[in-house]
C-alpha cells in the first residue's frame, strides 16, 4: 500500500515543473519522509530513487522484521506471535501490530514490554501454574519453607494465598453454621 502511494505521488510531482514551489516543497517533505522511515538513505534523496523502491524495502521497516533481526525472537513467525501477544514495545507505547513502520529514530528503542514475562514482568500462566504446583508438593512433604518460596516467586503469589485461604475458611464457618441450624431445628 505505502509503495503504490509514494510512487503516485512521486508520479504526480514529476509532471509538474522542476522550479515549481508544490513539487519543491511536496517532493521535499517525501524524501524527508522516506530518509526517516528509513527507506532511502542520505545517498539516494532524488524523487526517482523513490519511483525504485521496491517491495522488500518496505518488508524491512516492519516491526515483525526489526524483532527478529534486532534477535527479540527465533523467527519471523516467532516475533509476530509475541508482537500480537504484547510482549513488545516500541519506546514507552506497547504496539501489538506486526505491519507497524518503525523509524530509523525509534529502531533503538524497540525492547520487550515491562508487563511481559520476557520483559521481567510478573510470571505467566502456565510459570504461575508450575509455582503453585511445585509449593503443593513441598508443603505435602512436609517442608516448613514456605516464606522463602514466596519470596522467590513473588510478592503477588503471597496475596493470592492470602486470599484463598481467606476463603476456605469462611466457607468452612458457613458450613458449620448450617449443619448447627440443622440440628437445632430438629
């Protein structure tokens, strides 16, 4: 789509008069466009370098491409998958669109999101999973070092328990509370 664009607009200009003041100033803000995007280099800033870009320059601008190049991920496939899954950022902006242009100028600052597992962000579903079924075992030998689990797996782990057990008991109580009704009644 960006390719057929530039190159009409590119055609458009070339009609008009070399002196003239819209393809001067239009033809200027394209190239200037084009050398940010990171399609043309300082070299190559004339109008007709633009009418031979090609498909393969514009595949290289895309996020999906920089991720795996920049080794963010094992393969293009790989780097659409964590780009879809929000496990990139570009800058301080979370992007999740594999076909978004990434400038010369943002290039650098393309790394794994703060939220994201990758990132050293809170584990994920099936870490979560594997923690609580690994502190299950221990505490079922009977190993009294359940603080210092917690503290490796996390602070929101602790809470979650917390909350459980919370729970479980007040559960427990509505339960014996019934059975007492019950046997009072009858």
């Amino acid at each position: 789509v960006y390719k057929r664009q530039y190159q009409r607009r590119v055609l458009g200009l070339l009609t008009l008069e070399e002196n003239n003041p819209r393809r001067q100033l239009e033809g200027a803000a394209l190239l200037r466009r084009c050398a940010r995007m990171g399609l043309l280099d300082e070299a190559r800033m004339k109008l007709d370098y633009v009418l031979a870009m090609t498909v393969p320059d514009f595949m290289e601008r895309r996020l999906q491409t920089i991720v795996f190049k920049l080794g963010l991920a094992k393969s293009i496939h790989h780097a659409r998958v964590l780009i879809r899954q929000r496990h990139i950022k570009v800058g301080k902006q979370m992007v999740n669109v594999p076909s978004f242009m990434v400038r010369v100028d943002s290039e650098k600052h393309i790394n794994f999101s703060s939220t994201s597992p990758l990132g050293g962000g809170p584990p994920g579903r099936v870490k979560r999973k594997k923690l609580r079924s690994d502190d299950k075992k221990k505490s079922g030998k009977g190993n009294d070092d359940d603080e210092e689990e917690d503290e490796e797996s996390g602070s929101w782990l602790i809470k979650k328990k917390k909350k459980k057990t919370k729970k479980k008991k007040k559960k427990k109580t509505k339960k014996k509370k019934k059975k007492k009704k019950l046997c009072v009644d009858t």
